[in-house]
C-alpha cells in the first residue's frame, strides 16, 4: 500500500507523491523526532523536543536522558507500528545526529534509519 511522501510535495507526473510502507515508517519517524511539543495545533504533546536539547551543555548525563527520551516519544507515538531495538542520539556542535535501531510490526522486517540535522 502507498502512502503520501514526507515532505509533502508533487512529483514528476503532476501528482501527489506517495513512498513505500518501509519509507513512509521512517519519515514517521523523522516527523516524531524533530517536531517539538507545542508545535501541532491538535497534538501539542506530539514530537521528542529533540532540538531543543542541542543547546544544553554537552555531557553523557544530557546523551543518556536524550536518549530515552526520543525512545519514549518514539514508544509513545509510533509504538503501534514499530518496535524500538535501540537509540544513539549524538551531539556535535552545531548539528545532532539520531540512529534509531527497530522492526516493523506488520512484516517483522529490522531496519536502521540514520537522521542528521545543523542547526
């Protein structure tokens, strides 16, 4: 089954674009981890506040809580679809890197999806 491509955008035919079950799972997942709570009319608890961590001081203490973090709000919000292996979340300066380690539920398929944003 298609599903509608993050961002949203229209392709090469004039038509919306759509992605894979495995593609559409990993956008889920980057919307998760960088929307910040408060940012969704309709959802105000919806995203990790990922972002907002890039500016406190860098110590395994912030990695640690960082990292349960975005698993917790990956748990919360996608937990019907995927199942959270692991997180490694990485804070370098001026970017924040997130590996997320999990299966999906429907066809018990591993997968690793590896974000980056600068700030």
């Amino acid at each position: 089954m298609m599903q509608i491509d993050y961002p949203f955008h229209i392709d090469g035919r004039g038509r919306i674009a759509d992605t894979k079950h495995d593609d559409h799972i990993r956008d889920l997942i980057e919307q998760v981890l960088f929307t910040a709570p408060g940012e969704r009319v309709n959802r105000p608890t919806f995203g990790s506040g990922l972002m907002q961590l890039v500016f406190a001081p860098n110590s395994d203490e912030l990695a640690t809580a960082t990292q349960f973090l975005v698993q917790g709000a990956l748990q919360q919000w996608l937990g019907d679809l995927i199942e959270i292996e692991a997180v490694q979340v990485e804070n370098q300066e001026a970017s924040i890197g997130v590996r997320v380690q999990y299966v999906v539920r429907q066809d018990q398929q591993q997968q690793v999806a590896e974000f980056s944003r600068r700030i």
